[in-house]
C-alpha cells in the first residue's frame, strides 16, 4: 500500500514536470515565432530586391557604366515605344516604373498592366549619358506583383 | 512520514520549477544578437548616392577631392541622401541612420553624421562600399 502510494506520487510528479516543460516550450515557441515571421518578411523583400536588380540590369535599360544602373535614355524609349517587347521579361508582374527621387522629375513607366497588390522598390541609379561622362541622379525601381 | 515526502516532493516541483523559469529569462534576455546585417535596398542606395551628381560632380568625386583636403561639398552631398530616405518613405520605417566616410589608410573621419535616433540597441543594418581610398559605410536602425 505504501509502495503503491509512492508510485503514485512519483507519477503526479512526473506528470506535473512534463505539463510544465510543455508550457515552457510553448512560451519559448510564441516568442521565436515573431522573429520567424520576420525573418520570412524580409526573405521576401530581398527575393524582390533581386528581382528588381535583375529588371535594372536589362540590356533595354540598363547603362554601360556600371551595376544598379538605368540609361535614363533608353527608360524613356522603353517607356514610349519598346515596352510591350519586354512583356517576357516582366512576367508575373503587374507594373514597373522608375520614380525620380533627385533631381526630382516626373516617373518614368516601363511597364503596366493594371493595379498591383503589393508593390517592391529598390534605389537605382538613374544616369544620363554626357559628352563625355554620366550624370547620374537617385530613382526608386518599383515593381508592382 | 506521509506528510514529510509530499513536502519533500513540493519542495522538489518548486525548485525545477524556479530553474525552468531562470532558464526561459536567461534564454529570452541573453540569448546572443543576430550580428549586423547588410542589407541589398541599403547597398543599392549607398551605391546611388555615390554615383549621384551634386552640381557637376558625383559624390564619388567629391570623396577623392575630400582625400585632397576639400570636403566642404562631400558634406553638403549628405543632404541628397537625407533627401532620397525622407522621399522614398523609408525614413518612417526606421529610428535614424548614419552615414560614415573613412580613410582606409589614414582612418582619417572625412564624414559623420547622425539622423533621428542611432543609439538604439535593437536592430540595425549597414552596408559599406569602397570609394577611392575611402570606404563609405551607411548604418540605419530599425525600430
């Protein structure tokens, strides 16, 4: 009888140390999950940062100078005439246009089929091609997927 | 007899109790800080801003005249990164940012300057790219 109590006693113990680890677990779970989430957000945002490096770096608008580079030029070509052409390159997204930031200008749209749903920017440099040099100024690259 | 090894027991759940409790704040305050990240949308504005004409030259000029001994116009170009933050929105995402330009081989300070609030000690992402002999690095702190 008094064996069998000990048992007993031994099994509420170890039942209320499993119920606590598991509590614990728990909290410890919910306060890594902010952080996962996140993560994941800004995995996101640096997918579509490549993307839009990717965009920057086409042969249609990109300038000889160097990377991160849009020939002011040749986006307002693009912009005019040449944009349903580059309807390959900007699959799966709604619309891309560059918006001037410095000097301040009015945008330049390179691609647009309708309203996006979450739109993604990253900072580029928008050149202009000179006698002999570039004159470059800062745009944002937006893509709207 | 009873009695004393249920108080035994108590006294046992009390004490793992206590150390489960110390290990989750030991575990939730001092676990170690993700080291400074960079960041792709902060190095593709570094890279713009150094590539940015202020009046006839581009700031990466302006660093090597800074070299030189003249980095009045270096300084004034701060204000067309300060503008690119502020129009692009992404100053309401962050506390403050800093910019730094250093000598690499004098580690003479050509420039530093400091917006909203960069003594945080959450999170916060850098990016550096090398210019001339300097090394311009751009930190901003992120709520």
């Amino acid at each position: 009888m008094k064996g069998q109590m000990k048992i007993q006693e031994m099994a509420f113990v170890l039942l209320a140390l499993i119920l606590l680890a598991v509590i614990a677990f728990i909290f410890f779970i919910r306060l890594q999950a902010g952080n996962i989430e996140r993560s994941a957000d800004l995995a996101k945002q640096q997918t579509a940062i490549s993307l839009l490096d990717k965009i920057a770096a086409l042969p249609e608008i990109s300038c000889a100078k160097g990377e991160i580079c849009i020939d002011e030029d040749k986006a307002l070509m693009v912009e005019r005439a040449y944009s349903s052409r580059l309807e390959n390159q900007f699959q799966g997204l709604k619309n891309v246009k560059i918006a001037r930031i410095y000097p301040a200008g009015p945008d330049i749209v390179l691609y647009n089929t309708g309203s996006a749903n979450q739109t993604y920017s990253t900072f580029v440099s928008l050149c202009q091609q000179q006698a002999s040099d570039w004159k470059c100024g800062i745009a944002l690259l937006e893509a709207g997927f | 007899m009873a009695r004393k090894g249920q108080e035994e027991i108590a006294g046992f759940m009390l004490i793992v109790a206590m150390v489960l409790v110390i290990g989750l704040i030991f575990l939730f305050f001092l676990s170690p800080k993700s080291p400074e990240r960079t960041d792709l949308q902060l190095n593709n504005l570094l890279y713009a801003w150094i590539s940015t004409n202020s009046g006839d030259k581009a700031v990466e000029q302006l660093v090597r005249e800074c070299e030189l001994g003249n980095c009045e116009e270096l300084e004034s170009a701060v204000s067309i990164l300060q503008t690119a933050i502020d129009k692009s929105g992404m100053s309401n995402q962050i506390d403050g940012w800093s910019i730094n330009i250093t000598n690499t081989v004098s580690g003479q300070n050509y420039v530093y300057r400091e917006f909203g609030n960069v003594n945080m000690t959450g999170n916060s992402r850098a990016t550096a790219l090398p210019v001339s002999d300097s090394i311009a690095r751009l930190k901003v702190f992120y709520p």
